[in-house]
C-alpha cells in the first residue's frame, strides 16, 4: 500500500465510511482533528489551495 499526502487549506473527503474523529497534536500548542476515510474507492480533493500570507 503506497500512501500520498495533499495539502491545502481546505480538503474534502467522500468514502463510505468515516471513522470517529480523533483529536492529534501538532508542533506547539497546535491541535488538529484526524480521520480515516475508507471506500471503494475513497477520494479526497483540495476545496481551496493553501497559501502562505506575508506579513
């Protein structure tokens, strides 16, 4: 099984089924949310691209 990351700011799933939400840490004192999507096939595609803001 070969597995493959995309990014963005915003990123929908459509599978059959949804596992529990599960609450992960990230560096600092970030926290996100982690699901598992599963179908025949599961498919996930970026909504709105991520960008970097200067300030």
């Amino acid at each position: 099984m070969s597995s493959q990351r995309i990014e963005g700011e915003k990123i929908r799933c459509v599978g059959r089924k949804v596992s529990k939400p599960r609450l992960i840490h990230q560096s600092g004192r970030h926290r996100a949310i982690e699901i598992f999507v599963e179908g025949r096939p599961a498919r996930a595609e970026v909504v709105r691209v991520w960008r970097v803001l200067k300030s």
